[in-house]
C-alpha cells in the first residue's frame, strides 16, 4: 500500500514540477475598468517598471505607469503620465538606459486615424518630461515601436498605411537629440516593423509584414531583416510563410546572436480557414524549414534561454474560455503548459527575458467591461527540470479520414488525463476519456461523431490531451 502510494505521489509530482517553475499570476493594474497594452522594462536596479492604457470611453483613453521593487510581488498604484483628458492614447512601449532613465513612445489621438501622430516622453526617476511629438509633420502615423542598442541609441519606429501602400519611417535619439526621419524602404510595397531585437554589435533584428506593391493583403508575410549599425545600411529580406499570416510576429536571438522567429498563419485554405503557430530560425549558414507548432492560437511570443532553447507563448480558445500556452521542445516533441485562463480573453501576450528570468504580461478580460495587467515569470536557472512530460507519440492515423480515425499515445505516469475533439473555433465536440488511467500506450478509436452520436461535418478538427496544466494539441481533418 505505502508503494503504490509513493507511486501515486512521484506521478502527481512529476506532472506539476513545471508549475513550480512559474510563479502565479500577479496583478499590476489593479484598478477598475479595462486595462490594456501592457510593456515593460527592466533597470539596473532590477526595479521592472510597466504601461498600459486606461480606457475610459471609446475614442478616450491614458497612459499608466507602476512600478515594482521587488520582481514583481507587489506594484505601486498606477499613476497617469499622459495627463491627457480628451484624446485616445495607445500602443505605449517603454526602455530603460544605461542611467536608469525610462524612455517613453505612444501613438496620441487614435480616434482620429488621420491625424494620429506618435509622442515621446522620459521619466528621470523624479519626473516625467513634456511630450515631444515624434512623428513632426506626419499624421497619420500608427504602430510605434521603441528600440534602444548597446550605446544608448533609442530608436522610433512607426508607420503610415496611406504612405506609398504602407511604409515604415523611423528617427533615432542620441545625447538628448533627435535625428532627421528616415525611410528604411522606398517604395510602394506595404511594410511595418513589427518587433525587433538588438546584438551586441548594435545591429537591429527585425520581423515585419510585407506585400508587393502588386499583390494585396491576402499575400502578407512575415519577413526578417536587419539594419547594420556599422554600415548604416538595411538588408534586403527574407520571406517565410505560405499562406496569409498578420498577427503574432515575434523574434528573439540565440547565444550565438541567430535569429528565431515565430508568427500566426492560416494552415488551409477552407472557410473559415485554420490557423498555426510557425517557428524557424537561423543556423548561421541556413533558415530552417518553418515548422509548425501548435494549430488555433494568437498573439505569439518567444524567448530564447540561457540553454539555447526556444520557449514559444500563444493565446488559444477552449469551450470554457481561452487560455495561455507555454510550448518547450523536449523528448523530440512540443509540449504545452497551461499557464492561465479564463472564461472571457486575453489579449497583448508581451513575453521578455532578463537575467536569468523569463516574463510575460498579458491583459485577461475578467468581464466584458473589465480587462487587468497581470504578470508571471520563470526562473531559466532551473528551466532543465521541464523534460519531464507525463505523454509522449501523440499520433492521429489515418489523417485526412473519413469514418475512423485511431489516436494513438502513451502515458508515462499516473494520473488524470483528459482526451478532447474540439471544432477549430475551440468549441468542444465529444471528450474520449476524462479519468484516471496507469502508464502505458494507449489507441482510442473516434468515429468522427460528437458527444450525442451525431456525425460531425466535414473539416479540421483539434485533437487535445491533457494532464493537469500540460498539454499536447494535434490537428485531424475528417472527409465525408
């Protein structure tokens, strides 16, 4: 009896060891109403200082600030820093410099698309400067981005989609004074900067959205591309994807400085169509062929840690609400871990590393009317211990199929699993097994028939298995 108990125990043990690994999720707004668009930044001091928008009404929001001296535990109360009262305010980002001060960009009267123009202000620790607007004689300008290098340099990207079928203008800062604006690439292609990172020589990674000036934007893909700091020159791009992709594009370099990239694209052609997470990266001779990691997702994130190990974050939808996922590689597959969910949504998934931590800010929608900044992190120095999975060869065959699909896997410990179908809208359609079960290797056979015994239609379909917070999805299209 004491063995099997011991038994039991090492399994419920082992399945939650990666929940010890990240912290519980901790509010950082805590104030009423809808709180979104978090970023953060770390200073020298390890305090990590946080934005966000306050949306009051509409076509009226601000900007808020709070900070945290203890990694996150606690925050001070939001103070306003825009100290605007009439216009929308939104897409805040924020860097710290080599003296600790915050640096501040936000687009300013997005109710008015065509008079929106980007505003820069700094916090010296005591106070926060007047607004400077960035984007001088420019509005219509949309989607900043705030980047600072090694030296100091802080960058301000934006864009402007009435410009030449889309295109990306930027201006730098160095010792207190701004640089002319500049045009990356002049021409009539449609092209925003969507986010970036910075090497130890300076050069900017990017990953961006393009179409030619022919095509239209059912052709947008992801792209990289860099600026070389000693050169002053901007590379030609390269293009990854197959089918349309626009939302959670996301880079992050390796030790040796390589870059990895991860982004949504639709996976079909079907209406409506599916849609993936897709991760590569660079080798430093060849782009790995882009491989897909999860199907159904949004808002995609990625981190590189010290172990050179990419750890992939996204929003996905479950028939009791959304949840976010954190996708490690190990054992030759990808495994996910639930990190939070809810029963509205997320949105603004923003995943960053630091020293020896990985974290991620994220608004959740506790009610419709109601949106908080929370925050979590993960220790990297003990990050090794997430090789331990209680599934393993989750396979589907025959797939495509038409009546009978077998779903094969195998238990490596014991405890609860659950075997779900869900639609790809993330709406449960039969659950094949919700008990306890012993390791081994497992088939269930599904007939392509929902909870009532009703055929399904024709279509993709998720396969989802999960022990506790950890989770492996597949994709099955059945054809009638």
């Amino acid at each position: 009896m004491k063995k099997i108990l011991y038994i039991l125990l090492l399994s419920v043990l082992t399945i939650n060891v990666i929940a010890q690994n990240w912290t519980e999720p901790v509010n950082v707004s805590n104030m009423g109403g809808f709180n979104q668009l978090p970023d953060y930044c770390f200073d020298d001091n390890g305090v990590i200082h946080c934005v966000w928008v306050h949306v009051y009404e509409t076509n009226f929001s601000k900007i808020f600030y709070s900070k945290s001296y203890d990694d996150g535990l606690t925050w001070t109360t939001g103070e306003d820093i825009s100290l605007n009262e009439e216009k929308r305010l939104s897409q805040p980002h924020i860097v710290c410099d080599s003296e600790n001060n915050i640096h501040l960009t936000y687009d300013y009267d997005t109710g008015n698309y065509l008079e929106t123009l980007v505003y820069y202000k700094k916090f010296n620790g005591t106070n926060w400067s007047e607004s400077f607007v960035v984007s001088e004689n420019m509005p219509e300008s949309h989607a900043n981005k705030l980047v600072i290098d090694n030296n100091d340099r802080i960058y301000c990207f934006w864009f402007r989609i009435l410009y030449n079928n889309g295109t990306t203008f930027y201006r730098y800062m160095e010792n207190g004074e701004w640089s002319d604006i500049f045009i990356p690439y002049d021409n009539n292609d449609y092209f925003p900067f969507l986010n970036c990172d910075v090497d130890s020589d300076n050069n900017l990674h990017w990953i961006g959205a393009h179409y030619y000036e022919w095509q239209t934007a059912y052709e947008i893909k992801p792209v990289y591309f860099y600026y070389n700091y000693g050169n002053d020159e901007w590379s030609d791009f390269v293009k990854f994807g197959e089918r349309y992709s626009w939302y959670g594009f996301d880079i992050d370099l390796d030790v040796p400085e390589n870059p990895h990239l991860v982004w949504q694209e639709f996976t079909n052609d079907s209406i409506p169509p599916n849609d993936g997470t897709f991760y590569t990266y660079y080798d430093g001779d060849n782009w790995k062929t882009p491989e897909l990691i999860v199907e159904d997702p949004k808002n995609q994130q990625i981190v590189i840690d010290n172990y050179n190990n990419p750890n992939i974050f996204d929003i996905e939808k479950y028939e009791n609400g959304h949840k976010i996922l954190f996708y490690y590689f190990s054992n030759s597959i990808w495994n996910g871990y639930v990190l939070d969910e809810t029963q509205n949504a997320f949105f603004d998934l923003n995943a960053k590393k630091n020293n020896n931590q990985i974290y991620i800010f994220y608004t959740k929608s506790l009610m419709i009317e109601e949106g908080q900044i929370y925050y979590s992190k993960m220790d990297m120095m003990t990050g090794n211990i997430k090789i331990h999975t209680p599934f393993n060869k989750l396979k589907l065959f025959p797939n495509p199929f038409k009546n009978n699909l077998t779903i094969s896997f195998e238990l490596k410990f014991n405890g609860k699993f659950q075997l779900k179908i869900y639609t790809i809208q993330g709406k449960l359609i039969n659950t094949l097994i919700d008990e306890n079960n012993a390791p081994g290797r497992y088939q269930i056979m599904w007939n392509g028939t929902d909870k009532n015994g009703k055929e399904v239609n024709s279509g993709l379909y998720l396969i989802r298995l999960q022990a506790g917070r950890q989770v492996m999805t597949r994709s099955v299209e059945i054809i009638k």
